[in-house]
C-alpha cells in the first residue's frame, strides 16, 4: 500500500500562530481543495495554539498532519493522520539533523511511531527564518541540491524530499534536478506559491507543492487557485530550461 502522500498535489501549511484572513475560517481552508493539510511553524508555538487549529480542522474530511516548528511541540491527538518530522540535510546545526529529535525521543513517551515520518528538507532561502534556526548552506547549486536528494533517498531511506525556498519563488531548475534525482521518493516544493502559475509552474516539476503564508496573507480563494494549478499541471509535464 502507498503512502498518502504519493497522491497529493497539494498541502495548505498553517501556521499556528499566525491569523486567517478576516471573515475566513479553518472551515473556509479544508475547502480549498487542498489534498492535506500540515499545522507547523518556526515560531512562537504552543501546545494550546495547535490544539486548537487541529480541533477546528479535525471536523473537516482532510488528511490532517503536524510538522514540528522550532520547539518540537507535538500534540497526541487521534483526529490526526500523522506527524511529518523535519529533517534540515543541509543545516549547519546537527541538531536540526538529529539532535532535537533525538530529545523529542528522550522527552516523550508518547510518540506513536506508526504514524510518524520524517522529510528530507534542503532549505534554499538564506533570508528565511528556517534558514537561520538551523544555519542551513544554502549555497548551493543544482547539482548539490540533486546529490542531497540522491543521499536523502539511497542512504537514509527518505521516502518524503523537501526543497523549502520558504517565502520566495525558487530556482525551477534546481527543483527539476532533484526530481530527477529521485526513484520512488515524494518530492515537496514549498516557496513562493502565491498564483495558479507558479502553483503550476512548480507543480509540474516537484510531485506536490506547498503554499502557507499565502492562506494567512491572501485567503482562500487565493489558495483555491494555486490549488488549481497544482492539480493540473500533472496534465502536461514541463520540460527544464535548457
């Protein structure tokens, strides 16, 4: 049987600690479309504050995960599908690597292991908060980006890669070289999805992209068109830039 996520097209990231547009609801963003949803941020979470974002999506029939944000707060709660771990390959602090999880491990006894997986992420944006918890190298060229891709899959087992330009548009080609880096693994795109066309654009070169501060700063009708976007760019393959 296939991992969910080998069908998604696209997740909707919310941010606990950031506010919905006016007017709009959790209600208003299970309805976009969105194939999941993940409840993470870098900042400024609490328990309470994913507790409560996980209740109002949880009455909704959409595949419902948490990602960890900088303090590993991890709710135990049987609404959601799972937890998807972050993994920074290429963090300049190990413990982005192994170290907090590893004291995610000591900490809590309540970790439910079948429904905990991890993403291979490769952080790009030097400018992004993500970037500078975990001093990821984000020099890099395609062909570095492609060789993180290949180790995250033959030698770790990664079966989710991540490429996180994290608040602005990424480099198509660098994407489109980590794909092809990849057998069987599930490529992430997150970064600067603002539109149907970068939705699609992105789409058509990673297997599933992200949008998140766009649902916090835009709304859902704008998520509703990246959503668009991303579901048909499976229709016509887009070719690198040569």
């Amino acid at each position: 049987m296939s991992a969910p996520w080998t069908e998604w097209d696209h997740i909707v990231k919310l941010d606990p600690d950031k506010t919905l547009v006016d007017g709009e609801s959790y209600a208003d963003v299970c309805e976009t479309g969105t194939d999941a949803i993940e409840i993470g941020g870098t900042t400024g979470m609490t328990e309470e504050k994913m507790t409560e974002v996980i209740e109002a999506c949880s009455e909704h029939d959409v595949p419902l995960y948490i990602e960890p944000g900088i303090d590993a707060t991890v709710v135990h709660a049987d609404s959601l599908d799972g937890y998807l771990i972050p993994i920074v390959f290429n963090a300049g602090d190990v413990a982005w690597i192994t170290g907090a999880h590893k004291e995610w491990a000591r900490l809590d006894s309540g970790i439910d292991w079948e429904r905990t997986n991890t993403e291979a992420y490769i952080v790009l944006n030097p400018d992004s908060s993500v970037a500078e918890y975990t001093q990821a190298n984000c020099n890099l060229d395609a062909d570095e980006v492609a060789a993180y891709a290949t180790i995250a899959e033959r030698m770790f087992g990664q079966e989710i890669v991540y490429v996180e330009y994290s608040g602005t548009l990424g480099d198509p080609d660098v994407v489109s070289a980590a794909s092809d880096a990849l057998d069987d693994a599930t490529l992430f795109y997150g970064g600067g999805i603002g539109d149907y066309d970068s939705a699609r654009e992105m789409g058509g070169r990673a297997d599933t992209v992200i949008v998140g501060d766009l649902v916090h700063d835009a709304g859902c009708d704008a998520v509703h068109e990246t959503v668009r976007g991303a579901k048909e760019a499976g229709q016509e393959p887009v070719e690198p830039d040569r």
